[in-house]
C-alpha cells in the first residue's frame, strides 16, 4: 500500500538564505525584480511571461532550447528593454543575476517528453540543480513546476498534498514522473542544506491557447481533430478522467505562489472533474457536430483518475479557478482556428 497520511517533512529550514550576488547591485540599469522564465517559450511559461511582462518594474529573462516552444509565443515582447531571450539549454550552467526564478523548462506532452526519455530526466534532474545552483548563488527565490503526476496512477482520490503517490519507477512514463519527484527532492534538499527559498506547484491539466496544435495531450488533440474534421481519438477505456485547468488561472496560482509565504508542495488545478469520454463529447458538441469519436489503444501506464483537493490553495493563497471547461474550450477553439488558418466560426 501507499503512504497516504503522513506529512511532506519539515519544509522549515534554521538557516537564513544566502544573501544576493554583489554582482546583482553592480549594474547600471536595475528594475525592482528580475525573474527568470525557464521555459518561458512554452505554453504556460508564455503565458506567465505576459502577466509579468504587465508590472513595469519587471525585468524579465527567459531560456529556452526551443525542443516543444517558439519564439512565436513571445514575439509581442521580442525587443522590448524590459525583456531578454536566450537559446539555452538547462541542462548546462547558467550565469545570470535573478530575484525570482520560474522554473518550467521541461516537456510537458507525453508524447514529447517519452520521445527522448534520458534528456527528459537529465532536464528534470540537471536542468532543477542548475537552477538551484543559480538560486544559491544569487539569492533568488525559486518557484518548480512540478506535476500532479507525482501521484502517479493514484490509489487515493481526489488528491491531497499530503498522498506521496502510486509511481512506476521504471516505466515509460518515469523520466517524467520520477524526474519530477527528484526535483522536488532536491528542491526541498537546497532549502533545507542552503536555506534557498523555494516555492513547490503540483500542476494538474492545463489548457489553453497557444498549446501545440499537435502537441499530442489530449485537448488540443481533440480540437484540432474536430476542427480538421479527423475523428477524436479517445484512449481505451475512455472512463479515466482528468481535471482541466484554464491556463489564466494556472499564471494567476503561480504568481500568488511566488509570492505568498508558503514553500507547497501545493495542488493548483481545477477540481471539475471529467472522462475522455465525456471531454471529447464536449468538444465534439462545441466544434463539430458532426465528428465521429473513436475508440483507439491507450499507452502504458496511464493514470486512470485524478483530480485535486485544492483546499491549501485556498486557504494560503487566496486561490481558486474561475474558468469552467465550458468557457475555456471556445478560447482555445478560436486560437486554434487562427493558426489553422481557418475562418472564424
Ligand atoms: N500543461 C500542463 O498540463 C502541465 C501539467 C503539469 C505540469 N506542467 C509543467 O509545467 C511546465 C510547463 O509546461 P507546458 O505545458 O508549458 O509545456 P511546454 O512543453 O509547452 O513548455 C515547456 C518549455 O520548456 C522548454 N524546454 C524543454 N526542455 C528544455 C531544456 N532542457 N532547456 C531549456 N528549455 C527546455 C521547451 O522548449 C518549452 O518551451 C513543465 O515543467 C511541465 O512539466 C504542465
Ligand atoms: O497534469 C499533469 O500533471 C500532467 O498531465 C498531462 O499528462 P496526461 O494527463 O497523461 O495528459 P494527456 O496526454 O493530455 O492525456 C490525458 C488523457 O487523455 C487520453 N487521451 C490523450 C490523447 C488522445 O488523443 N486521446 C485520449 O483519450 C489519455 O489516455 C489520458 O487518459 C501532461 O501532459 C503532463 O505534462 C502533466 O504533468
């Protein structure tokens, strides 16, 4: 059986963080923050460097490989005095004087990240300790995107922080969910060895625009299948479920996150809860009519439930989602009709 009732470990550490680089007071020109976006050319990390890109006193610096982002999602900010890009890979050191480091770089698609498995833990693992290392340097404050998949194939449902999850540790979805539960690992070993300050998401399903057309995940497959007139291809045995966030309530979690007091691991997903069966329904009802939904073989290892008990978000960030799956899926259609080049429903 799983553990499912003991706690996190003390998040507490005695030592005070390190203090900032001297390197950090030395420059001419210095804005109030200067965050790091890791990933920040990807779908949430776009979107997060928009909201931070909104406050005047940001400065804000984003690193990318560019494996499943694109320059396209921060073009608006490409030249801007307050914004930087940088092609660069995690996975390798990085010298940058930063307060707040973001940290997303990852892929997040199955599909994508089983592609290359060993990068995907080599990211997860070298790509956390290097931006850990950088926090240490620094003195930044660090915020790790990691996953509700660190829950694994869940025995307990919905899902607590406190569950410690029901994982393969040698299956094909490991580079992931193992490379995400390292990570936590050691960001919790850095604030607790180093003092670091460190902030834990547990992201659920995210949606929204900018996701890959063929990103692969399931709601971006079902609407450009609608949208292409393709029938939707639900996974065997289309019962599992999953809980969908709209991405703008993702930034907003993240950023109070950042923010606020509380080092997580916390939950920031949306708790309605839905079958594939019943999300492609929903699309097919929205987008088109018309398209058949068809019943195809599932990968291994595929969690069959999940949705978030998100009560600490609430209590210590003063967070909840506002978007229903309803409202969300037209804005993501509309992007997707944009960038098909399709006319406007
Ligand atoms: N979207 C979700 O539903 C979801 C759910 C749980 C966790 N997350 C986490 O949130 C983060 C962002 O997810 P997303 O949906 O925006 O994914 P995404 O694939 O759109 O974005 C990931 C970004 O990281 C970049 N990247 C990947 N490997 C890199 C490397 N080695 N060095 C530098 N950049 C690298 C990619 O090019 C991309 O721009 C990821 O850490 C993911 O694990 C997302
Ligand atoms: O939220 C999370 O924690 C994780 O969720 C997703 O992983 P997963 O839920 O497996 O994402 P999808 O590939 O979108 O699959 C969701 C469900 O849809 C099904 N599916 C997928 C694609 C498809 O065409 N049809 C279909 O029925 C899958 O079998 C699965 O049951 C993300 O891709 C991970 O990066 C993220 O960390």
């Amino acid at each position: 059986m799983p553990s499912n009732n003991a706690s996190n470990g003390s998040p507490h550490t005695t030592k005070p963080a390190p203090t900032p680089s001297p390197l950090r007071a030395s420059k001419f020109f210095q804005s109030n923050m200067r965050i790091l976006v890791t990933g920040g050319a990807g779908f949430i990390g776009s979107h997060l460097v928009d909201k931070l890109m909104e406050n005047e006193k940001n400065e804000v610096i984003v690193v990318d490989n560019y494996f499943t982002g694109s320059k396209d999602n921060l073009r608006k900010w490409i030249g801007h005095p307050r914004f930087e890009l940088i092609r660069h890979d995690v996975t390798e050191t990085l010298l940058v004087e930063v307060d707040q480091i973001y940290h997303l770089a990852c892929p997040a698609s199955p599909v994508f990240y089983k592609h290359n498995p060993v990068k995907t833990i080599k990211t997860n693992v070298m790509g956390t300790l290097n931006m850990l290392g950088l926090a240490k340097r620094v003195g930044a404050r660090i915020l790790l995107t990691s996953t509700s998949e660190v829950y694994g194939d869940p025995l307990v449902h919905p899902q607590p922080e406190s569950y410690w999850g029901n994982v393969n540790p040698i299956g094909v979805r490991s580079c992931y969910d193992e490379g995400k539960r390292v990570a936590e690992t050691l960001m919790f070993d850095y604030h607790r060895q180093h003092g670091i300050e460190i902030r834990i998401a547990r992201i659920f399903n995210t949606y929204g625009p900018r996701m890959n057309i063929d990103d692969g995940r399931v709601v971006s497959n079902f609407i450009a299948q609608a949208l292409r007139d393709e029938p939707l291809t639900v996974q065997a045995p289309g019962t599992q479920t999953r809980s969908f966030c709209y991405v703008s309530d993702m930034v907003d979690g993240l950023m109070r996150l950042m923010e606020g007091k509380h080092t997580g691991p916390i939950n920031i997903g949306n708790p309605g809860e839905f079958t594939m069966l019943e999300l492609a329904e929903t699309v097919k009802e929205i987008v088109n009519p018309k398209v058949e939904i068809k019943m195809v073989e599932n990968t291994p290892d595929d969690p069959r439930q999940r949705k978030p008990i998100i009560s600490q978000a609430n209590e210590s960030l003063g967070w909840e989602p506002k978007v229903k799956l309803r409202d969300g899926l037209p804005h993501m259609v509309e992007d997707f009709r944009q960038r098909l080049g399709l006319p406007k429903n």
